[in-house]
C-alpha cells in the first residue's frame, strides 16, 4: 500500500472546524474567567483575540510538528525549501494582483451604487482591540490569522482537493470556501480572488 500523497478531505474539513470551534471555547473560557476575576479581560475584543490566538497556535504546532511529518506534508515544513527569493516575487506578484482587483472592484461598485464600498465590518472591531490591546491585535491579526488561514485553505483543504479534483476545482473550491467563513457579502467576491490570488501562489511555489 502506498503512501498518502495528500490529506483527506474529512481530515481538512475536520481541522477547520477544531479550529473555528476552538477560537468559540477559548474565547468564552477567557471571558468566564475575566467575569470570575481569575483572568483580566479588559475588553471583548482582548477575549476575542486570546480565544483566536489559542486556537491558532495550536493549529500552527499541529502544522509544524504533525501535519509535516506526514506524507503529504511537504507544504508544511519549516524553513520552506523554495528560494526565499522566489517565494517573495511570487508573494509580490499575488499581492499586486490582488490589490489592482480591489481597485477596479470598488470602482465598480461605486459606478453601479452610486455610493462608496462600506468598510468591512471587522475594522471598527480591530480598531477597538487595537486600543485596547496593541501588541495582541497585531500578533493575531498579522501573523497568527492569517497563518492559520493558508494552514487550513491553501495547506489542508488545497492539499485534499488537488489530489482528487486537480488544480483548477482546487483553487475554486478552496477559495470560495475561504470567502464563505469570512461572511462578508459585499467583500465576498475580492476575498474568493484573494484565495484563488494565495491558492495560485500556493500551486506555483508547491
């Protein structure tokens, strides 16, 4: 019998889930414990974060010290073997791609609304985490997130699906699912181009 080459599809969806439902338990043990005195919540935004940045590290130890001694898990070993100099040119390029389709999407709205994009729901709640917890706010949203973010879309759920879909419904499918857990309406169609803009990277760089 030979050896996996990619995750299963229940093992991804299953990851993501954990994940998702590990930032909930955190986050309503940190707030439990700030009502308790036991821990100091200074905000819900801060439980929020804690609960997110608990949840995430354990999914990036998982990555790291798991997933990547498996099989399939050449994507999650650390450091990267790709040349950090390509791996920065393709991540430059994803980049400016991304940002000339959210360009010519909020002209586009604006030409057919007559109106500006409403700002994405989540930056007044990023701006009050970042007064009350700077250091927090930056670390999850910055680093933590969206690690875990590729971990789980352009990592596991990309992985499970090219090997039984091929590339092209693996790029679709796991950016659109990638735009679903954002629940973002009107952002949905530049979040799913920003995963396929990450899921391209992810299939040129292996």
């Amino acid at each position: 019998m030979g050896l996996c080459s990619a995750p299963g599809i229940a093992f991804a969806v299953a990851w993501t889930v954990i994940n998702i439902e590990g930032q909930v338990a955190f986050a309503l043990l940190f707030g439990i414990s700030g009502l308790m005195g036991i821990l100091n919540a200074s905000s819900p935004q801060v439980t929020v974060l804690a609960g997110v940045t608990m949840s995430d590290v354990l999914l990036i130890c998982a990555a790291v010290f798991g997933f990547a001694r498996q099989s399939w898990g050449e994507p999650f070993a650390w450091p990267p073997r790709l040349p950090l100099s390509r791996l920065i040119l393709l991540s430059l390029i994803g980049f400016g791609l991304t940002r000339l389709f959210h360009f010519g999407y909020s002209e586009l709205f604006i030409r057919m609304t007559h109106r500006p994009l409403p700002i994405q729901p989540t930056f007044p709640l990023i701006k009050d985490a970042l007064e009350a917890s700077p250091l927090m706010t930056v670390l999850v949203i910055a680093v933590l997130a969206p690690i875990a973010e590729e971990i789980l879309f352009r990592g596991l759920i990309y992985g499970a699906l090219q090997e039984r879909l091929g590339v092209s419904w693996a790029l679709f499918l796991s950016s659109f699912f990638f735009a679903v857990i954002h629940v973002q309406l009107v952002y949905f169609l530049p979040i799913l181009v920003l995963g396929l803009v990450c899921g391209w990277v992810r299939y040129r760089s292996r």
